[in-house]
C-alpha cells in the first residue's frame, strides 16, 4: 500500500464519528433516491412491455349504431393523428348465469354483468389479445372471457336469460386486453344473435396515435376521431393513459414524497460532507503540515481529504443501494401480479446511476475543504497554539453576563456567535432534519385521514346486514331466485326497529348493483342511497352531496375515465333500459377502485333493479355502550332477518407500508442531521479545549458545563426549527397533491390541510430536540474533560 493509501486508511479509521456521519448520510440520500427513481421507471415497466408487445390501443372509442354506421366508423382510420385501427366490433352489456357447476361456483348462480366484443379473431394491428389459456372463440356457442374477470374455466358453461333465447356458451378460452377493452369475446355473428331485438345497437374501435405521450395528445386524437363521426356518435372513450395509472397507482403514489426525501438526503448529505471534512481538516492542520514536510504534494493533501470522504460514503451507498432495492420488492410484485407478469425491479442503470451521482456530490462536497488543505502553508500549518479570532463574541459574552441567567447560560448563548460560519453549518443541518419531521408528521396525517376515510360508509359505528340487493362487490353469489340462509328483510321492518332501539341516532340504506355507464369501459359499480347519508358521505372535492334523484357522485378517477366533469350527465343501462344521472359532485374514496358511481335508490327502481338497501349504516348517539346495544338490536332484528355488527374497515396495505417507509427515511435523515450537529459540538469543543480549562480552573463544575456546551446548540436548534416549519408545511402542500395526481385522484381540501396549531407549535420545537441530542455526547466529553488536560492544550 502508497504512502498515500495508509493516510487515507489511517484518517477512516481515527475520526469513527465523522466516518459514521458519513456513513448514514448517503445511506440515507441513496435509499431514498434508489426508491424514488427505481419506482418510477419500474412500475411502468411491466405494462409498457405488454403494451408495445400486444400492440395495445392508445384509444378505445365506444360509438352509438344509431348515429353511425360501420363504414362511416372504419373512415375514422383517416382521422388526424391515427395510425391503426381494429374494428369496429359489435359490443353489448349481458349478465351471465352459470349453468354448470364447477368447484368453486354450482349451477344457477347470477354473475356480474359483462362487456362482450364481437372479434372474429385474437390478433390485429391494434390490441393484439393474449390468450391466457384455451383457444380463441371460433363459432357460435363458443365464448373467451378476460383472465380473472368472471369466476369461470375452461369448460364453464354461462346463460344469458337476457339475450334473445336464452343462448349457453361455452368458455373456450381465457385472455387478456393490455388496455381492458372487453370483458368477454365472442364471434361476430355471435354478438348479433345475443342483441336484444330491437336492442340499441353499439361499436368499439380501437386506435393507434402518431402522438399519444400526454393526456393532450390523447384528448387531440379523441377530439379528431369524433369530428369524423355524425355528432353524437361518439358516446365514450378510454386512454390507455388513464388503464396505466390505475394498474401502476400503487407504486406511483410512493413516487413524489420519495423524491422529496431523496432530495433534501442528497442537500443534508452536501452539507454534511463538507461540514465534516472541514472539520477534518482544522483538526488535523498539525498533521497536515507534517505530512507536507515529509513531501507530500498539496495535490496529495488534496486527494487523501477527498479519499477520507469516499470510502465511508461508498459504504453507505453499497448499503442504500441494498436497502432502496429491497423496500422496492412487494411494492413492485403488487404491479407485476396485476399485469400478470413477473415482478418488476429496479433497472440496473438506476441501480448504477444513483450510487455514481451520489459519489460526484460527495466528492465535490469534500473538494472545497480540501482545497483549503492542499494551499496550507507547511509553516504555518505546523505553528501550533495559535488560535484564531479568540475575540469574537466578547461584547456579546459581556451582554449576555448582565442577562438574569445562570452564567453559562450566557456564555453558551454567546457561543455560537464567536463562530458565525460554523454556527450557519449547525443551523442548516438542524434546519433540514426540522424541514423533514414537519413534512413526515404531515405526511403521516393526511395517509391517517386517507386510511380512515377511503372506504364508503365509514363514519357509521353499526352496521346492519338485511339481504336484498346484489350486495357488495366480491360478495358471495347466491342462486338465481334463491336466497341466503336468511330472508331478506323487509326495509321498513329494520327501519322500525333500528328506531324503536335505544342508542340509535342516525341511519341510512345502501342498494349495490353493477351496471353499464356511457363512456366507461365494462361495468360500473352503482351505491344507491336511501334516507339522509349527508353524514356518511364520503369527503367531497367539489360540488355538492346527493339531495334529490337523477343525481350522481363519483371520483376523480370516474370523472377522467369516461372524459366528463361535474355538471355532465351519465347514462346508465341495465338490460336495456336506460336511466340518465347528472354528475352533481366529485368526492374522495377506494371503494371499486374509485369507479364506483354513487346515486339514490330511485336510480336503481328506474333501471329495473331491486332498491332495496342491503344494509343500513348507524350512527350512535354519544355516549351509547356499544356491545349492549348490539344486542338488544339483534334481538330485535333477528325476527326480521337481518343483523347487526361492528362497523369496521379493513386497513390498506398500500398505506401501512408508506407510513413504514416514511418513518424508516425520517428517521434516518434526523439521525444524519443529528450527527451533523454533533460533529460540530465536538470540532468547537476541541477548539475551546483551552477555555474551557481556564473555566473550570476558575470553579465551573461538570453540570455547568453541560449547560454552556448545551445550551449553545439550543438557541440555534430552536432559532432554526421554528423559521423552517413553513418551509415543511409548504412542502406537504406540495407533495401531496402530485401522490394524488399519481394515482389519478383528488385529494380533498381536508386531507391536505392538517396542520392544526397545537401541532404547529410541537414541531417549531422540533429543530430544538435535534439540537440538544446532537449536543449532548459532546457536552459529556467536555464536562469529563479534566483541568490540567484542558489546559496543557494551550
């Protein structure tokens, strides 16, 4: 080994604290920015593969043959902007019977209702469909329905009671769109026989765009294709923008604060390196003259200062690169299982790129003290026992001895302006780990709000089951015409009792069915309403709640999907019949994935369908013992074939683990932020090794001591944690909306807002906590340090 490499080596290994700070700065910065840009490139990956591979449509089109014919929609491949084209199919909305038993599903059981294509073949110049299993849907009887759409094998025989003479296919084949553009497949002469008669009669095209990146370009070419179509013939429309947000939501919304972090990691770990190396440097000003007069070369100093700094820090990013890579796992295994491929991982040019970057910022973080080193003068840096600026801060020591305080107090006070530039450093470091905690606990309140509140009909404490309706979506089917163990109740028998029971405050009904809507691709989740559900509503982003019938609230999601805005109105069909709802208002929840349509009950009867509520949600009044009063109810509801439980909603995995990952990376950053304060302590205790000797020869004790050498970390740490809290809030502002933009939703004002002053005032103290525990090691040293050791230091 060089002369060179044992001086590094000898450095690493002696100053453990600076090489530890080192360490943890940029395992934290490269963590956080492997999660950040890994996630981001890997996420999308699996979709974009089966995209480019099965040709998917950039644009699926649903078109009224009333308004236009086939030909005048085959025109439309000429339209500005297309460049493929496949189609048009006849499509339908039919709800499948099962009518042979399987072993998960007998016969007789009512299905969900399904979008079918008319598609003679799989393949195509635009939404090419890979078939899972089986074979393609040939001739007539025969049917493919999308890979875990419906609960049916190959082989499972499904009735449509619906269509023209009850027609049974047989499923032939499994499959699936990259863009969702069909349910089930069948022939073309297959989807006329099951058109109704006198039916309303519909097309799908699919298209490829010359430029399809953003929404813009998607919105041009949709606006281009409806131009050449008769006006009206256009009923709806699907980006494959909007089908990739909803598969990669998940993984995205972790993308924003992610950067964030990663950011202010890659800012601390500049500020540190170079808060650490300088300190390396004034403490070792001897060492350097000495090595200077065994012949070092000032580029020499240079190189093992910037050496010093390398190889702790390409520790930490070996061990960030392992953890970003790691935390990256079920996030990613989440996006491959729904595009039924692989997990993803993180691409190894991230893996590659990010550790570099980081290597050059602590590199050129490091140079600049080192430069310093490399211009010392060997006689100058071999003078020993000079200090410099003894005198700074003496007038302010004076005024802060007059002050009414214990006199090292004052002297701490007066500390950090003897040093004004070493002061700075301190106060940045302190001010990054404050920024960090404020936009953490901020973080931490809107993911609570979310967790509390994403799902339908929460704020309730009961709720009552009666049967009736199609109940909630993934509910277990029942025979057709038959019923579960218990009858379904009558709605005003459990609305009687619900108010004969004492306790009960307040109540609503919900009806769930699935439909077709105009402008959404496959069914649509419909919850009516009955009785007053202001209560029980989900948080609005704008507009108003339900108050009247023919009114609708749906998410942003909904509202970006079928291209509509509040204000629009949405058609509804079931079977043929058609009921319009006017979109009154935009609101915040999970449920369906965010594609559920909220309407009142009217709605439902409209449509044919059964309106009576299957549940009821309850609302106690304050103060009501909650397990007696669920068994009176009960008692009282078992006559009538209903019963009542515990209100309770399932937490979201998604959530829990951002929380995890939130706290894993604000912990790190502070304990960063916080050896960066102790790094200074101990560079300024070392410097004041003399004074503080002169000081304890004249009777300051080791407890005194503690308090100066405390106490002059404070005044900066709450200084400097209360001027960035707004930074931190701003920061929160920010973010938050782009996680909710990444999963394609709206958060409301509420979830945003959750600074409440008692929490203000907690975290203006923050930068204080932060402070003093950087403080306290050092202060210890200092308070152990004995008289004459002190002083031989002169």
């Amino acid at each position: 080994m060089s002369a060179l490499g044992r001086v590094v080596r000898a450095g690493v290994g002696r100053r453990r604290v600076q090489t530890a700070v080192l360490v943890m700065t940029t395992l934290m910065a490269v963590t956080a920015s492997v999660l950040a840009v890994g996630l981001l490139a890997a996420s999308r990956a699996p979709f974009d593969r089966a995209f480019a591979q099965q040709h998917g449509a950039h644009l699926t089109g649903q078109f009224d043959g009333t308004r236009a014919t086939a030909a005048q929609l085959a025109a439309t491949a000429r339209a500005s902007g297309v460049t493929a084209t496949a189609g048009p199919f006849r499509t339908l909305t039919v709800r499948p019977r099962t009518a042979s038993a399987s072993d998960f599903l007998p016969a007789g059981v009512d299905l969900p209702p399904v979008t079918v294509v008319g598609r003679a073949e799989a393949g195509g110049p635009v939404d090419a469909i890979d078939l899972v299993e089986g074979a393609w849907a040939t001739r007539a009887g025969e049917i493919v329905v999308a890979d875990g759409e419906l609960p049916a094998r190959l082989g499972t025989r499904l009735t449509f009671p619906g269509a023209p003479g009850s027609p049974t296919l047989t499923v032939v084949g499994l499959a699936r769109s990259v863009t969702g553009t069909a349910e089930a497949w069948v022939t073309p002469a297959q989807a006329e026989a099951l058109t109704a008669r006198g039916g309303p009669a519909a097309y799908e095209m699919l298209y490829r765009l010359r430029a399809a990146g953003t929404d813009a370009e998607v919105a041009a070419g949709r606006a281009a294709i409806a131009a050449a179509v008769p006006k009206g013939a256009m009923t709806g429309s699907q980006s494959y923008l909007v089908v990739r947000q909803q598969q990669t939501a998940n993984a995205m919304a972790f993308v924003p604060f992610l950067v964030a972090f990663g950011v202010l990691g890659l800012l601390l770990s500049v500020l540190v390196v170079g808060i650490v190396v300088s300190g390396a440097v004034g403490a070792a000003t001897r060492r350097i003259g000495i090595l200077k007069s065994l012949g070092f070369t000032p580029a020499q100093v240079v190189r093992a200062h910037v050496g010093q700094a390398l190889i702790p820090a390409a520790i930490g990013c070996g061990l960030g690169l392992v953890l970003g890579n790691v935390l990256a796992v079920p996030v990613l295994s989440e996006v491959g299982s729904a595009m039924g491929a692989p997990a993803a991982s993180i691409p190894v040019w991230v893996d590659v790129v990010v550790p570099a970057a980081a290597l050059v910022l602590v590199a050129g973080a490091a140079l600049v003290p080192a430069l310093r080193a490399g211009r010392l003068r060997t006689v100058d840096a071999l003078t020993v026992g000079r200090r410099r600026g003894a005198g700074r801060g003496r007038l302010l020591r004076r005024l802060t001895g007059r002050l009414p305080l214990p006199r090292a107090v004052g002297l701490g006070l007066a500390d950090p302006f003897a040093r004004p530039a070493r002061s700075g450093t301190m106060a940045a470091a302190v001010a990054f780990g404050a920024v960090c905690v404020t936009f953490a606990v901020g973080l931490a309140l809107t993911l609570g709000a979310i967790q509390e509140r994403r799902t339908l009909d929460s704020a309730g404490s009961v709720v009552v089951s009666s049967g009736g309706g199609q109940g909630p979506p993934g509910a277990e089917a029942v025979p057709a015409g038959g019923t579960a163990d218990a009858p379904n109740a009558e709605p005003g028998d459990v609305a009687a009792a619900l108010r004969a029971q004492r306790g009960t405050g307040r109540f609503y009904g919900t009806a769930q069915a699935e439909v077709s809507a105009s402008g959404i691709t496959g069914v649509t989740t419909v919850v009516a309403y009955q009785g007053d559900s202001s209560w029980g509503a989900p948080r609005l982003v704008s507009g108003s709640w339900l108050d009247g019938p023919g009114q609708a609230v749906v998410t942003t999601r909904f509202l970006t999907a079928a291209g509509i805005r509040v204000g629009d109105t949405v058609t509804l069909t079931e079977e043929g019949r058609q009921v319009p709802v006017r979109i009154v208002g935009e609101a915040f929840f999970t449920d369906g994935e965010g594609m559920a349509l909220l309407t009142s009950t009217t709605t439902l009867a409209g449509l044919g369908l059964d309106a009576k509520p299957s549940r009821y949600y309850v609302q106690t009044r304050p103060g009501t013992d909650l397990k007696p009063y669920l068994t009176a109810l009960n008692a009282a509801l078992e006559p009538v074939g209903a019963v009542a439980t515990v209100d309770t909603a399932d937490s979201s995995s998604v959530i829990v683990a951002m929380d995890a990952v939130i706290g894993m990376l604000t912990l790190l950053l502070v304990v960063v932020a916080g050896l960066g304060v102790l790094n200074t302590v101990v560079l300024d205790t070392r410097d004041r090794v003399h004074d503080l000797g002169v000081l304890k020869a004249l009777g300051m004790t080791p407890r005194q001591t503690v308090a100066m050498v405390v106490t002059s970390v404070a005044g900066i740490g709450l200084l400097a944690g209360t001027a960035v809290v707004p930074a931190g809030v701003a920061l929160h502002h920010w973010i938050t909306p782009l996680m909710g933009d990444a999963v394609g939703m709206v958060l409301p004002r509420g979830m945003v807002a959750v600074y409440d002053p008692p929490t203000l005032v907690l975290l203006a103290l923050g930068g204080l906590v932060i402070a003093v525990a950087g403080g306290l090691v050092p202060a210890g040293w200092a308070a152990r340090t004995d008289t004459a050791t002190a002083l031989r230091a002169e």
